[in-house]
C-alpha cells in the first residue's frame, strides 16, 4: 500500500489530469483508482466505458513443430515451437532449430515488442536436418524422437495450429505450403509463410490500444464505485462475457477454446457466473452429462477418467447455481446427476488405506507441467492431490445438503464428507510449513511433494477442509510473487511456462476469496491489484501470464478472454468488495474492503431468487459496521431467500484494517530431479547442476545425505524402493527420482491369465502370450495364484493401451479385480500413446492379504467401470505381478505361514 498523488500519462498526452488514488503501488506496478502503472506502460480508464493502454497488444501465436516423410514424429501431442508474430519491417526470423530438440523455453518480456506493427508477415522457419542425414549415410536409418524409423527423407513439412499449417499430418503432400526445402544442399531447410498479424484490440493513435464497450450490458448488475478503473473493468468483463456465449446459450471456455470444458465453466460459474448468468450456466453443466447421467471428465492424461478426476467441480457449480435460484427442478436434476458420478467415482478412485481421492491435481491436467517427467499417466492416477481431494470433500458436503433440501437422509454424504477431511488433514497438511503438499506420490511407498497450490489452498479455506487455524496459516504462508498467486511453487526446470512459472487470474480470484475468507488484509490488498493489473493492461482477460514478468507472451498457450478469466475479475467485486455467499436459505454479505477503497459503491440490478437488489457498501474496514434493509436497521448483513421485490441494502464498514502478512517470494525453479540407476549394489546419478547435497529415501522416508552420487544398498532385505532428490544452496528440493524398487524372486509372484485364449500379434510379452480384454470380450478374465509365503500383496497389472495418447483422450482401460467373490477395488490401465500395442508398462496397484493358499484372482468388467469415451475400453494384458510388501516396522516379511 501507498499513499500520496500518482501523475498519469498516457503515450504523448495526459489522459486525465485529475489527481489520481493509489489502490496498491509496489516495486513491480502501481494501480490507482484510474489507472496502472508498470514501468513504462500504462493503462487509463477515459471512463466507465473505455480503457487505454501503451502496453504491447496482445498479438498472434503461431504453434507447430516438424514432420518427416508426412509423418507427426517429432515430437507427443502437446510438444510443439512457438513464435510470435510480431513482425519487424515486415519480416519474422526463426531460430535455427534442430529436429527433436526442444527450444529453451523463451520468456519475452513487454519490452521485447514496443510497437505491434499491422500487416502480412514474411514468417522465415530455418530447421537444421545435417543430423539426421549424417544418420542416415552412416547408419542407413534415423530413428525420430516419436515414431517408427526413416530409411530414407522424401519430404520435410511444417504442421501447425496456422493457416496453411494443420495438425493433420495426413494431408500433408509434396509440394505444398507447408513443405520445407534445402536449395543450397547445407542441411538447413527453410519455409516461408505469409502470416498476418492479428491484435485483440485496436489503435487509438499514439501507439495506444483501445477498449471502448459495444455490447449492451444493462441487464447484468450494474457497478458504480469511486474507481473508475475497477467500473471500466467490470463492464470489460460483462463485455466479454457476453462474446462466450454461444449459439447454442453454453458458454465456451475463451476466445480459442470454443467447446464447454467441465471445470473451466464449473470454476467460473462458482467465482460469479452463477450470479450474472444462470441459464447459461445451466445449459453449460448439463452440456457435461453424458447419455448415462454422469458428469464428464473432459479428455486428459492417460484417457482421462479415472486419471483425472476432477469432474466433480460441476457439483460446486450445481449447487452455487441452486443457491442463487432457488431451483426446485434444478436441485432435483442435480442431485441425481452428482450422486450418480461420486458413486462411481467412490468405486474407482477411493484409495482403500488412506480414505483420499486418487488422480490428477485439478486444472494442472498437462502432465510435464506440474509432475516429475519420470511419472506416467499409471502413477499419476495412484498419486492424490490436495485440489482435487478437497473438490470431492466439497462434493459430498453439497450431496448432504441436497439430500436435506429434498426429504432425504444426509448421513451417508456427512460420513464420506468427514472422512475425506480427516484424510486430508491426516496425510496432506504439512505442519512444519503450514501448508498442504500438492500431491502425495510414488509407487510403494508414496511421499509428499512439498510445493504449494494456490488453487488447492484457497479451495481448503473457502470450503472449510482447513480450520481457522491452518486457515490463518495458509493465508499468511502461501507463496505469491509481485504479480499474483502462482499455480504452484517452486517452479520445475526447464519446462515451458503454462501450468509451470505462471499466473492464471482465475486462481489468482480463488486465492484472493480465499484471503477475504481468512481475513487477511494483506492478501486482500495484493490480489486486488493482481486481478486489475493485468486485465488494464492487457485490455482482455487472460488466460495466464509468465509469473516471473507478470507478461502474456512466453506460455505454452494463451486465450483472450478465458471464461474463468472473466469470472475472477466480476469476483473480486462481488466475493470480496460485497462480499455475497450465496447459502440455501439467505444471502450474506461479508465484504472486505482495504481503506484505499474507501468510499460508496453500488451494485444495483441484482438479481436473487424473487428479489430485485441495489447493495451499497460504504467505508471501509474488516467487517460489517451496521445494515439496513429498505432504510431500517437490521442485525445481520444478510437477506431470506423469501424475499420478493426491489430492495435496497446498505451496509456501513467497521473502520478497522489490522495488518496483514503474506509470504511474497523469489520466482525459483527447483533443481532437477536427479535421474537414478542401479548398478549392481549401487545406486548412481548424475550431478544436478546448482545442487548442494543429495537425500536418499528408502521406503518412502529419509535415509541419508550426502554430497556424492552414488549410495551403496548393500544388504538390503526384502522388498525396498529407493529414491534420490537434490537440494540446491537456498534449500529448495527437487521432486524425488523414480522409485528403483529391489525386490527378490521369492517376494514376487507373476500370473498369467488363464481359460481365455491369449494373443501373441504385438511384441513385448511373458510367457505364452496376452489376454485382449474390451467391453464386450473377455469381461470376466481369471489368474490362478499359488501363494507359500503369507503376507501383504500388491498387485499390477502388466499391459499395453494403445487407443490413444498419453495426454488426452478418454480411453483409459478400467477394471475391478475381486477375490472369492469380493471385489478390492479398481485396477487403471491409462493409454500409453497412440497405436503403441508394444509399448508394455504397469498399471495402477491395490494391496491385498493373502495367507499361504490358493487364489482366483479376476479382472472384471464392472458396470461401473465404463470410462468416458463409452465405446472404447480396451487393453492388452500381459499378467498380474504381486509383490509381497515389508511389514510393519520396515523389517523384512517372514512367511506367516508355510503352504
């Protein structure tokens, strides 16, 4: 905070020379009750209705990667180069890149393009290829970084997300536009396209970007507050809004993303749209039920659910909108429909020792951005995150509440609500840094990942999984830099910024509710001026931003006004400076607002069940003052879900402002992850660069430090996992290495699939072959066992999925293994990458007793084991590996009993 006179210019002339009210001012940008400052760019509301800013425009991004021979083998899905076009006199020059090889990842800062020059840009690609024809004389093939081995090279083509580029490989032809060509024969082949340059806003003249609204906005709730800036950013917003929705009344998820996706309208229709938009949100949730009544997890990691498991944010959504309805109908359709998708989801995802929801951290669904690059799609669905745990926490606490409102018992949905808490309490909260980890992870043995979520902390205060204690300890101890709340912290080396290093306004709206709902002054006045920073500027609300340069440009992918984007700006008003919770009964206001906002503001137009509302809030300060409702005082600042009519409610601040605390940090990347072997009886790797000292883990727990790199694990009995991380000179830990499991023979028992008939077409199989297992044969598959030493067992199956890539889809192959008629639980085997029927690896695993005896173990196909494409289902089973797990105590096991 700041106080004094902020002098405003903007490009060659003074846009308003009224004396100007800091908001918030720090070393980073400066925002005052018209403008913001940031270096040497600025933003200005002209009025209520327009803004303009000398900031770089948000521009054009051109997305592609190489082909040889027409052929998609460069690099997975998801992989790709970017440039953007900004062109100088015309013209774009490439770096030089070399196939297979990832660019360092580029972090331009708004400095690096002063001017956004109009027109067709001359797009000059360079690709080095002497590499791979240097393997070619040589060795009479090249083998790609993805895909099948090249005899010879016919052809070079671009493929890409821009005119003429496709991602279709297919189409790819000689001679055609996306062909590149070496003329001079030096290995150096080159494309140029004509691309034009394409800007979200408009010159105004004086290098000067412009929004002035168009759109009719009058039926939303109207904002008039004594900043003009926070005025002409909600009516941006509402703006905005209205160009998400689609023909159809759904809303699409920003300007390039077209389709509904279930948690970007979930989240967004928690943060406000509930509130200004219901039918739209309405039709948006139930474009996400699928024709058997359940929830949609959009395609993701692995073929989606059960890998990802976040799709019960709709239930969030559900209720919020039932809570500003009033809906009958609604909380009718909505409870079947949740109900139904948290049964399943209890069946397939509930981890039977720790009581946690297992799968993918939620919105982090791009798999390299938020885990260990060693983890695949099979550990990612065994890991638990504290985002997505406490989305399902929040989902059985709102199946309660609907079961009352409807006349039924709510016990059940209380007992799993209770228990999930006391689970993520029990085995995510971190005492010594009072926070939760991100995920729990590993293989046997798993441990936490000590980095925080913005996303999950603010969830855990806003839906009570935290008590007020831990409340007041995340808010004061979550990292956030100069520019917002950080998707996660540390960051991971040498990964593109998306997930990883960067800020999205819609987390940052959740952490600034959050700070509101801990009573945090500080994080109130810092993630105000982190949500209006970057939409003045940027004159559209962003998808995400480089945390470290608080920049558009340098993410993986960036849409102008992202629907969650959207949302968190109209929160900030109305969770915060008004602060409505919507609950079955009432509307309460709880507003926080910091002195420099001091004032009166109106939210007139307000729609709530029968009732028409103007709120004005007036002062400031931590806490209600006093109320009154159509002129009489009241004693709470809060209105029955009963009333009908036009009201007005005026609610005075208390005055006070105590001081808050907040832990603003370096933008640091962790050190890699070091990449451990075992070599005989020694454990060996690399040297991280920058680290200091390595720790050792054996079963899932500390062992050793040491400087060298290498560790002798001699001696070792029974089964054990071994892990390594590296700690750098500021003490910040990379993610623990793959687990490198010893075990010996005597403590693993294989089976091999019995009175099916077993395949033998794709190579990479045990034994006499492999069992096909669809939705329609091979349902019910049995594996014979012969335990002699008693004991705990986890059990995997060994498999190959190739219906499709490890990162998107929704094929994951999915089934329940029973014992004597019982079932245990749920076994995952996610896609492993398109057409890759050789490509054999591990699923998911469950422990299971066995003493000495005899045992059918089978893999069924169980109702609800449907996943979300419905139509394909499909893996190949190679054989069930049982692993017989060390005792209590980390001692080695002892046969319980001899068979």
């Amino acid at each position: 905070m700041a106080s004094g006179i902020v002098a405003l210019t903007v490009g060659a002339g003074a846009v308003d020379t009224q004396a100007q009210t800091p908001l918030y001012q720090s070393d980073a940008f400066t925002v005052t009750d018209t403008s913001v400052r940031q270096g040497r760019f600025e933003a200005a509301a002209v009025s209520r209705d327009s803004i303009v800013s000398t900031y770089p425009r948000s521009g054009r991004e051109m997305h592609y990667r190489f082909s040889l021979n027409g052929h998609d083998n460069e690099f997975p899905s998801g992989t790709e180069h970017t440039l953007y076009i900004r062109p100088a006199n015309g013209r774009i020059e490439s770096p030089v890149y070399v196939f297979g090889q990832e660019q360092p990842p580029f972090i331009p800062t708004p400095e690096a393009y002063a001017t956004s020059e109009e027109g067709v840009a001359q797009v000059h690609i360079r690709l080095d290829l002497r590499h791979v024809l240097r393997e070619l004389q040589q060795r009479g093939s090249y083998r790609p970084p993805y895909g099948e081995p090249i005899r010879r090279l016919d052809a070079v083509y671009a493929i890409g997300d821009v005119e003429p580029l496709s991602w279709d490989a297919r189409v790819l032809r000689p001679g055609s536009p996306a062909q590149l060509t070496d003329p001079d024969g030096d290995g150096i082949y080159t494309l140029t396209l004509p691309i034009e340059a394409q800007y979200t806003r408009p010159l105004a003249g004086a290098g000067r970007a412009v929004w002035a609204r168009r759109a009719d906005v009058s039926a939303f709730p109207q904002l008039r507050s004594p900043e003009r800036l926070i005025d002409a950013l909600y009516q941006m917003s509402l703006e905005e809004l209205t160009q998400l929705v689609r023909e159809d009344g759904a809303l699409s998820a920003g300007a390039k993303w077209p389709g509904v996706w279930t948690r970007d309208v979930s989240y967004a229709s928690v943060l406000a749209l509930s509130i200004v938009a219901p039918d739209a949100v309405r039709k948006s949730l139930m474009a996400k039920v699928d024709s058997a009544g359940r929830i949609i997890q959009d395609t993701g990691t692995g073929g989606s659910w059960p890998i990802s498991t976040d799709r019960m944010t709709w239930a969030l959504a559900a209720w919020e909108l039932y809570a500003v309805t009033g809906d009958q109908a609604w909380l009718r359709t909505a409870f079947d429909v949740i109900s139904r998708s948290a049964g399943a989801d209890l069946h397939a995802i509930r981890d039977l020792e720790t009581g946690l929801a297992l799968g993918e951290t939620s919105f982090m669904d791009w798999r390299e951005q938020s885990y260990p690059r060693w983890m695949d799609p099979s550990d990612i669905a065994r890991s638990a995150a504290t985002s997505t745990n406490v989305v399902h926490y929040a989902t059985y606490r709102i199946l309660a509440e609907m079961a009352m409102a409807l006349g039924h018992s709510p016990q059940d949905w209380e007992e799993a609500a209770e228990g999930l808490r006391t689970a993520i309490n029990t085995h995510l909260w971190q005492p010594e840094v009072g926070r939760y980890a991100v995920f729990r992870y590993g293989r046997i043995f798993p441990s936490l990942a000590p980095r925080s979520d913005a996303l999950a902390e603010a969830l855990a205060i806003i839906y009570g999984v935290a008590d007020e204690a831990k409340q007041a300890q995340l808010a004061a101890r979550t990292p956030v830099v100069d520019f917002g709340a950080p998707t996660f912290w540390p960051y991971i080396p040498n990964i593109p910024h998306y997930h990883n290093g960067a800020l999205w306004p819609f987390v940052s709206a959740y952490w600034l509710w959050a700070s509101a709902e801990a009573g945090n002054t500080a994080g109130v006045e810092h993630g105000l001026a982190s949500i209006y920073r970057p939409a003045a500027l940027f004159l559209t609300n962003k998808e995400n931003m480089v945390a470290s340069t608080g920049h558009f440009d340098g993410t993986e992918l960036n849409s102008d006004r992202q629907l969650w984007s959207v949302a968190g700006n109209l929160a900030a008003s109305y969770r915060v400076l008004f602060g409505m919770r919507f609950r079955p009964d009432r509307l309460v206001f709880t507003p926080m607002v910091p002195p420099a906002y001091a004032g009166e503001r109106t939210l007139s137009n307000l729609r709530y069940r029968g009732a028409t509302l103007t709120v004005t809030v007036r002062g400031h300060g931590d806490g209600v003052a006093s109320v009154r409702l159509d002129g009489r005082p009241v004693e709470q600042a809060e209105i029955p879900a009963t009333l009908t009519g036009a009201h007005t409610i005026e609610v005075e601040m208390n005055g006070r402002w105590p001081a808050g605390r907040i832990n603003v940090v370096d933008n640091r990347f962790a050190p890699e992850t070091p990449a451990v072997t075992l070599d005989g009886e020694t454990l060996r790797w690399d040297a991280v660069p920058g680290a200091v000292r390595y720790a050792v883990y054996r079963n899932g727990q500390p062992a050793s430090t040491m400087t060298e790199t290498r560790v002798s694990i001699a001696g070792t009995e029974g089964v054990a996992e071994y892990q390594v991380l590296s700690v750098d000179s500021t003490g910040v830990e990379s993610f623990l290495s793959q687990p490198v499991r010893v075990a010996p023979e005597d403590a693993v028992v294989i089976a091999k699939p019995q009175f099916v008939e077993l395949e033998r077409e794709h190579a990479g199989f045990t034994g006499d072959g492999y069992a096909r297992l669809t939705r329609e044969s091979n349902t019910v598959v049995e594996f014979p066992v012969r335990i002699t030493c008693g004991g705990v067992y986890l059990v995997e199956p060994r498999y190959a999925n190739g219906s499709g890539p490890i990162n998107t889809d929704a094929r994951a192959a999915i089934r329940t293994l029973s014992v004597g008629g019982d079932d245990i639980g749920v076994l995952v085997m996610p896609q492993r990458g398109t057409g890759r029927w050789t490509d054999w690896g591990y699923g998911t695993g469950l422990r299971l007793e066995l003493p000495a005896s005899e045992y059918t173990l089978r893999l069924v196909m169980d109702r609800r084991d449907e996943n979300m494409d419905g139509r394909v289902n499909t893996a190949l089973l190679d054989h069930l590996r049982l692993t017989r797990l060390p005792a209590a105590g980390d001692s080695p096991v002892a046969c319980r009993q001899d068979f």
